[in-house]
C-alpha cells in the first residue's frame, strides 16, 4: 500500500518513490532476462565491450548514437510468469496503482525492459534534454529499477509539479492533442534543471501522466542502468480520450480525494535555470532510427477530425492505423495532388500528410510519377486515437504499358462495415497525355466522415 504520506508527495510532486517493493529474486530474472537481448558480443562485467551497433525493439545503431539508451519489448516479456506476478492483475503494485487512481484500473501494459549503457569516453552529449510526456493514453507511469541507480547512473529525470501545468494544456484528459500553451510550458521547462531520480535496487517510481519526464545519461564507468516501464489505467480510459480537461487536476482520480484537499500547495522542489541547454541533436545515423524519430513526431502531431494520407513501399503502412514511415524514401520524381492542389510529404522516408483541403463531397487524389508498387492508407483521425478510422487502404502499381488511370472502389455499406476493398485495373479509354505513369485515386468524403470512391474522369 502507498502511505498517507507518499500519497501526498505524489499529489504535490507528480510522482513519488516507493523503497524496495520488488524483491532480489524478480530483480535478478529481469536483468538476466535483459542480458539476453543484448548483443553476444557483450560480456558481463566487461564495460570495454559494451560499444558498436545494438539492435532493439525501435532499431539498430551505434552505441553513441542512441546515447546508451536501449528498449526491448514484444509479447514475450509481457508473457513472462515473473513479469506477470510484479505487473499483473492482484499484484501489489497494480494493487498501489489502483489505490491512487481510486478505480477499477485495465490490466497493465509493461512496455519492455529498458537500458542506459554508460558511453565511451570520446562520447560527447549534452546531458540535458527536452522532456516530454506520453504520447499514448495512460494515467500513471511505473518505473522499476533492477539494480541501485547511484547520482549520474541513468537515474529518471523529473520537473516536479509540472502535472498541475500540463493537465489543463491538453484538449484530451488522456490523449496527446496538446493546445497551444503545451509548447509555451516546452519552452519554459527545457530551460529549467531537472531533478535526478537515484534509486536502490527494486525502487518503483509512481508518475503522473502529466508529468514533464526525460531519460538521462550513465556518466558511470562500468554499470549499466536496468529498469522495467509499464503503464496504467482505468477501465473506462475511452471515455476520458474523448473529454477535455477541467479545472481539477484530479476529477478522474477519486482515490485521491482526501490528499487533493491536503496538498493544495506547489511542488516540494525549486527547479534553477540553466544557461548550456543543448537541443538533442539528430545523432541517429540508421534508416530505422530515423523512422521512430519521425513515427514519434507524428503521433504528437495528429488531431482528432484532420484526415491523412500516407503511400510507402512497405505493406505495413495500409495494417493499421498508427501513422509512421516503414519503407525508404520515396526518391523518385513522385508527384501527388488533391483537387489539383499539390502535396508534399511531411515525413523523409514514405509519403505521409495531412490533408489540408478535403471538401464536403468528392475529392480527387491524383499521383504522378510513380513508377513502383506501393501501398496507400487514407485515415480519419479520432479519438481515442486507437480507434481512429481507416477510410481506405489498398495498393497502386503502374502496368507496364503506359498510362492508366486506378480506380479503387467501394460501397458505403462496405465503408462503414469494414469489408473488402476492390480494387479494379482498367485501361484508359483515351490516351493521356502524360508522358509517365499516372494514377488516379478518386476519394469521397463527405462532411460526416462516410466515404466512397468514384472512377477518375
């Protein structure tokens, strides 16, 4: 159980530290468990080779690169029995989680095994980073370390109490569809000093959803910084995805109604000014590392109603509705329009963006230039961001002999019931006069969201 007093450090703070609460035995498993994902190379005990590429579950790059830092998930570490009895339904510390939320919470989602590497030393990197929240929904964050975390070690980093900021500046209680005033509060805290978070062996970190958070640095010389992330929530999170804010930071979190009338009062820290902020500078040197940055950004930037547009060479992109590159770049002198208004891509690798011009009724897509197979998705972004709407998916690819124009069609009850596309290949009935392939996707939305595709004229 949280104490009536780490229940009121967390109400001011945005998180609170609770000692010891997993024992050496699941400790010892996760890190041996970790060093199994790490490269064969890597030897125990033996920091000299603890360098070159590491592959994770995001992608492959250099030690310095990544800046120590490295993720392994996948169901597999969720599957795991020792994982299950720490994170699972019953468990104390979904048990703690619970009490703070006040409400019959989701199982949890244990993100992965996460590492910090100490870097060489011809490693130069500012230490201080921009700090962010979660792009996902979840209220509370839970952190483990697997073995003690000493000052400079890869401890978290925090700015307490800026939960109480943050909260109101999204338009999603959960969601991130930030307003205006989060990138005000970005640029006010990046230049503010965290606070490092020690911790002994078995240590886990409560945090609030809210809460501005950055990984740090191992300035150690031979230890490596194990920890366990995982998520939690309400049953009901759908419901709070799709309502705003309102003016108590913590409506949705009953279990805290005694604390909230205690701790009216800020935060327990003063955070100083500093003059050598760095902004983390692009280190990644790998296509796939490029990719997550870009994936990252883009699912900070969808809003709910907006509509976007994405082609790749990858299938994946048409799988799902998560919005983020999987092919190469799109190099070629690919050209795509809609309703003859040009488009570029807002990505460097596929063709993603949003569609700026979409108007009530029939929407022309056309794509000129293409010369490869490739897969489309078009998507209607909603809330919660999960559940967004996938208006059409499918492929396109140039006969060999001249131009043609792509027909994608399907009916409305189809549309909303999610069945299959058809996809027809026809020959133009009159020659165009384009001197390279062209592909016409005829795409109807309407101002409702119903969707239906038409033959290009």
């Amino acid at each position: 159980m949280v104490s009536e007093a780490e229940v009121d450090f967390f109400c001011r703070n945005g998180f609170v530290q609770l000692r010891g609460l997993l024992d050496e035995t699941a400790c010892d498993h996760l890190i041996g468990e970790t060093w199994r994902r790490l490269p064969e190379s890597w030897v125990r005990g033996d920091p000299g080779t603890w360098n070159g590429d590491v592959t994770d579950s995001c992608h492959t790059a250099d030690l310095v690169d990544r800046r120590g830092h490295m993720k392994f998930q996948g169901k597999e570490i969720r599957a795991d029995p020792v994982v299950d009895a720490i994170y699972g339904l019953g468990s104390e510390l979904h048990g703690c989680a619970e009490q703070l939320i006040g409400r019959p919470l989701e199982q949890s989602l244990v993100r992965g095994l996460y590492v910090i590497a100490p870097l060489p030393d011809r490693a130069q990197a500012s230490p201080l980073i921009k700090p962010h929240v979660e792009a996902h929904p979840i209220q509370l964050v839970s952190v483990t370390y697997l073995d003690d975390v000493a000052p400079g070690e890869g401890g978290l980093l925090v700015w307490p109490g800026t939960h109480r900021e943050l909260y109101p500046a999204f338009l999603s209680k959960l969601e991130f569809v930030a307003s205006d005033a989060y990138q005000d509060l970005l640029r006010k805290y990046r230049r503010l000093t965290p606070v490092e978070l020690p911790g002994g062996r078995g240590d886990i970190i409560l945090m609030h959803h809210r809460l501005f958070h950055a990984p740090s640095l191992n300035r150690s010389q031979a230890r490596l910084r194990y920890a366990v992330f995982a998520d939690y929530r309400r049953a009901d999170y759908r419901e709070l995805c799709v309502q705003a804010p309102g003016g108590d930071l913590w409506e949705d979190w009953p279990g805290l109604s005694a604390a909230r009338s205690r701790n009216a009062q800020n935060s327990d820290f003063i955070l100083a000014a500093h003059n050598d902020f760095q902004p983390k500078r692009d280190l990644a040197r790998t296509d796939a590392a490029h990719r997550k940055t870009e994936a990252s950004r883009l699912a900070r930037e969808r809003r709910p109603g907006e509509i976007w547009l994405a082609f790749s060479r990858d299938r994946r992109i048409s799988d799902r509705v998560w919005l983020r590159p999987f092919g190469p770049p799109i190099r070629h002198k690919m050209k795509v329009t809609l309703n003859d208004v040009p488009l570029s891509s807002d990505t460097r690798y596929d063709f993603i963006c949003r569609l700026d011009n979409v108007q009530p009724g029939r929407n022309l897509i056309e794509v000129k230039g293409q010369l490869k197979e490739l897969w489309f998705q078009i998507v209607k972004v909603k809330l919660p961001l999960q559940d967004s709407e996938v208006l059409r998916s499918g492929k396109i690819r140039p006969l060999e002999e001249g131009p043609i124009s792509f027909v994608h069609q399907q009916d409305m009850g189809d549309a909303k019931a999610g069945g299959p596309d058809s996809t027809l290949f026809t020959r133009p009935r009159d020659p165009l006069p384009y001197p390279d392939s062209l592909n016409r996707l005829a795409h109807i939305v309407d101002a409702k969201g119903g969707n239906a595709l038409a033959e290009a004229p």
